[in-house]
C-alpha cells in the first residue's frame, strides 16, 4: 500500500466469503460507496477458521464518521458476497508505517496483534516501545515487507498492528524472536490486555 493511506475501515468478517475472484468486486464497490477520499482495499483470510479482515483505505482519517460503524455493514449485509456473514467495523487511525526489510518482495501473509493496555499509566509506555523499538526492530527483520499500527478510537481493542511477511515462519526467525525478547517488551508485555494474535492469507488488495 501507498503511503497516501493514511486510514481505514476495517471490516472484520466472520462466514463464509466467497473466492477472492468474487469478492474484490462487490468489495471494491462498498468502499467507493461508503469510504470517502477511499485510495484502495485489501483483503486477508485466517489460516485457522472462518475469519477475515478486509481493510477499506482512505486518504484522510478524518473522513471516517462514526456513522460508517453501522452503515458499512449494513450496506455490506445487503450484498450476496456477504449473506450470512457477519460483520463488525472499526475505524484505524494511523501510527507508525515502516517499510520492511523485504520491501521489494510480495506478502503472502499478514500478521496482526490487536490490544489494550491495562491503564493510562502504562499507555505512555507501551506507544513509545512500539514506535521507536519494536515496529522499527520487526520492520528490519528478513520477510517482513511492511509494518503498520493502527489506534481504534472507537472500542476494544485500542490497538492494532499488522505485518506484511513474505512467509510466515518470519515470526519463528532469529532476528523476529530477538527484538521481541528485549528488555523493553519484557516491562511492557505484561500490561497487555484483550490480546489477540491472528495470521491471516492476503488474498489481494487493490489500488483504486
């Protein structure tokens, strides 16, 4: 993705989706009707169950109202690509963006981490280690095409982070598990809350 994307929608899916050949077109419809300034949509699958996170791209954060909460969805639920799906959304506004090491290659997988922090204490804390240690740390890992975090402003969990791997045994590899178990990530790790972890399979995404 481009660095113009500077916000999304994220549609979070849980049925059966139809083959990725027959849903970047009814997806890429409900972005131009429903996300303003939209520049792209991108489109992952869990390796384990029915879930999928389906990114609706835009240019300005700012544009996305609460109101697209319930009526992306809704519009979505009218279409056949989704009968039976459900679906829930949450505005992204944007953190940090690090190009990654592979940068030149392309993601077959897309690893994210979504979370709370305990209390606004520890808030502080937990961004400055993400952005200046952590993100950067796993940026520059072999595999890694692309690391991204997200704040939801609107519910749990606050955080997402996502990463763009060329494979996913990156997240097994030497350098990964070396910046994860630095002394930093052992003070901050613990006032995770709500944590979920997720591997998925990029299906596409598209520039539009």
């Amino acid at each position: 993705m481009s660095p113009t994307h500077t916000g999304a929608l994220l549609l979070k899916c849980v049925g059966k989706l139809p083959a990725r050949e027959s849903l970047a077109g009814p997806l890429t419809e409900l972005a131009v009707e429903c996300v303003p300034l939209v520049v792209g949509i991108a489109a992952h699958a869990a390796l384990e169950g029915d879930e999928a996170c389906l990114y609706l791209y835009t240019r300005e954060f700012g544009v996305l109202s609460p109101a697209l909460l319930s009526r992306a969805p809704e519009r979505a639920r009218s279409m056949p690509a989704f009968a039976g799906v459900a679906i829930a959304a949450a505005r992204l506004s944007p953190m940090c963006d690090c190009p990654g090491a592979s940068r030149n290659e392309t993601s077959a997988f897309h690893y994210v981490v979504e979370t709370d922090v305990d209390d606004d204490a520890n808030d502080a804390d937990l961004n400055a280690w993400y952005d200046t240690e952590h993100m950067p740390g796993l940026a520059a890992c072999p595999g890694t095409v692309r690391a991204r975090r997200f704040r939801n402003p609107d519910s749990s969990p606050r955080y997402h982070a996502c990463y763009d791997l060329v494979t996913k045994e990156t997240l097994g590899s030497p350098r990964w598990l070396a910046v994860r178990n630095s002394a930093w990530s052992d003070r901050v790790r613990p006032h995770f809350r709500n944590t979920r972890r997720t591997m998925f399979r990029r299906l596409f995404h598209v520039e539009l």
